[in-house]
C-alpha cells in the first residue's frame, strides 16, 4: 500500500517511526572506530560518506551522536516509499537530496554538489536503493570527481542482530547489543580517462568499504 505523504496518516506514522528510532538507538551500547580525522574540530573539509544500504536503520542518530559538529544532507531515493525515509532523516536535523544513488541524475549530482560547496557533508548507500547488494554504483565516483571531495567509508557493526527478508538482508539490532561505528581512512578519486581507469577506481572503493565489514 502507498501513503500519501502530505496525509495525517503518514505524519503520525513518521512521528511514531522517528520516537521509536531513537528510544530503539538509545539502548544499544556504542563504541566508536575512527580511522580518519572526520571527527575532530574544526572541520578542515567535507566529505562524501559511503554506507553500505543495510546499516542505514540508525546513521542519523549515531552521526548526530558522534559528529553534531557536521551537518549535512543525506541522498534518498526519489520513490514514493523513499518519502518516508526523507522523513525520518529531515526530524534528525539532516537535509534531503532526492535521487538514485545507482543512477545519479544531473540534478541530484548538481544538488549534492553544492551541498559540499556549501561546507555540508553529504552521505550516500551506493548499493541502493534495489542493489545487488554490496555492489558499489558509479554515481559516488562520478561525484567524487566533480567535486573533488574525498569520501569516507563508514560502517556499523553489531554485536547482534535480526535480518530482514529484503534484497539486502537489512540489519536491525537488537535491542541492548553493542554498536561500533567505524569511520575508515578516507579515499580520495583520481581522475580517469578511459572506462578501465574509472572500473579500477570504483573497484578501489567497493574494496575500501568491503574491508571495514565483518557481517555480510
């Protein structure tokens, strides 16, 4: 079934979503791993954060958590069901850019683009939103390039966890488990001039973020 998302329903629904994330958030046990300098101030640069799309439940929070310091805009999928998601993100105080993160249309990438410019991070789950799973679009690179931001791969590891039946096994923590945040060193995209160059560069990242994951 599809909500309107201008509809009483759908407000209450995202009110009632946005309460039980945090109380959700709020009783798991974190520990951060931070393997770059994106958490100290002052803030030198921006960056473009990579997640993989089945960690996605609580990043809001625990970016809030760990670096109030940053603000930034999150790309959601232009879908309908993406309007919730939009939601949820605008009430933890992020900014929205529609788009799809496989094809990342002209206005998306100008939008994302002047984000940076602006001295906002942006975050992106570049397997989403259909996937295959762990399969990193070229969208992130493209970007990468135009704006010459570096991008940080980040991952969220728990100590235990449901899995949902989606495409891409979507993690839901248990309540009470422990969470580690890893932030990894941060990449920076050269330029590429043939198709070879820019498969070895988006490869490069896919590895980059692969290596921070434990649980597939």
């Amino acid at each position: 079934m599809k909500l309107d998302p201008e509809s009483f329903t759908t407000r209450i629904l995202v009110a009632f979503g946005f309460r039980l994330l945090q109380l959700w958030a709020r009783t798991l046990r974190y520990e951060v791993d931070a393997r770059s300098a994106v958490l100290e101030t002052p803030v030198k640069e921006n960056y473009i954060g990579a997640l993989w799309h089945n960690r996605l439940l609580l990043i809001s929070y625990a970016l809030k958590k760990f670096a109030p310091h940053r603000p930034g805009a999150g790309l959601i999928s232009a879908s309908r069901d993406g309007d919730l998601v939009a939601d949820l993100t605008k009430r933890f105080g992020f900014d929205v850019v529609r788009g799809s993160t496989s094809r990342l249309g002209a206005s998306a990438m100008l939008e994302l683009a002047e984000v940076l410019a602006s001295g906002r991070d942006v975050l992106i789950t570049p397997d989403g939103p259909r996937g295959p799973a762990y399969e990193l679009g070229r969208g992130i690179i493209f970007l990468a390039q135009k704006s010459g931001a570096p991008i940080q791969p980040i991952n969220i590891e728990y100590s235990s966890s449901w899995r949902a039946r989606s495409w891409d096994k979507f993690i839901l923590p248990r309540p009470f488990s422990r969470a580690r945040v890893i932030f990894g060193p941060l990449l920076r995209v050269a330029p590429t001039n043939t198709d070879e160059e820019f498969e070895a560069e988006r490869r490069r990242l896919q590895d980059a973020m692969m290596a921070l994951v434990e649980m597939r």
